[in-house]
C-alpha cells in the first residue's frame, strides 16, 4: 500500500515538473499567465528603473499613446509593431510611447496598471483619456481615437 502511494506522488511530482519546463520554454514565465490577449502575472520587484515615464509623457505637446507591457509578455510582443507603425505613421502628430513595466521598477503601480498590455490614451495636456487592457488592434484605437475627437493624416 505505502509503495502505491509513493508511486503516485512521484508521477504527479514528475508530471508538475513536465508541465513547468514545457511553459518555460514557451515563451518564459509569462507565457502561462497570457490568455485571451492579456498578461496577468504580477510585476516582479527588485528590477532597476531605466527611465522616468512621466518625463516620457511630458516631453510634448501632442496627444500621447502610452502602452505598459512586457519584452517577454506574448500579448505585448503582438503590439510591438503596431506601435512601431503608428509611431512611424503619425510622427509629428501623435506620440507613441512603450514602457516595459518589468524592466521599470513601481512604473506598473504609478500607472494602476492590473494587467499587461494596457494602452493609455493622452490629451496634449497629458489629462488620460481612455483605457484599454489587453491586445489592442490598430483599427480600433484609430476607431477611439476619432471618438475622442482625434483624427490623423495617414489614418486609412
């Protein structure tokens, strides 16, 4: 009987340590915690913080596009081009930041940040606007943001 019992604690050790090495390898610890566009794990501590956000967002004068994610969040590597495109397209009419809340030590808290990626939308005097968790489609945030009263040359 007791030789049952270890059989069956060693296979469900074996099967705990199967399943942690196949979501490692699935993209890192965030992997497993990404489901239906939106990262869900809590922000590490103890990382240095590289860059003040708020100095981000003040540097100018146009409505402002901040997304808070993760270099190794799979939902925020999707986003990745989509704000790099934008930033590219609406250069000199709408800025477009990054922020990686896990290289950023206490950046996910100053912003109320639940889940990554979330997209936070900026008026020119830097008052939030609108925001979104989660995968974001360009589409849409053009959508919102002509719903904001925004519009940009270039949009399709």
């Amino acid at each position: 009987m007791k030789k049952n019992i270890v059989i069956v604690f060693l296979l469900v050790l074996a099967v705990a340590a199967v399943v942690a090495i196949k979501n490692m390898k699935a993209g890192g610890s965030c992997a497993s915690g990404c489901a239906g566009g939106v990262c869900t794990l809590p922000i590490p501590a103890g990382r240095p913080a590289s860059e003040d956000p708020v100095t981000v967002l003040a540097t100018s004068p146009l409505p402002k596009l901040l997304d808070l994610g993760a270099g190794k969040c799979i939902p925020c590597k999707m986003m990745a081009p989509i704000l790099d495109e934008m930033k590219a397209t609406f250069a000199g009419q709408l800025d477009v930041e990054f922020i990686d809340v896990w290289e950023n030590e206490g950046v996910g808290q100053q912003y109320g940040i639940r889940t990554i990626p979330t997209q936070i939308f900026y008026d020119a005097d830097g008052t939030e606007l609108f925001r979104h968790e989660g995968f974001f489609p360009r589409a849409d945030m053009l959508a919102k943001w002509q719903e904001l009263g925004f519009s940009f040359e270039g949009e399709e």
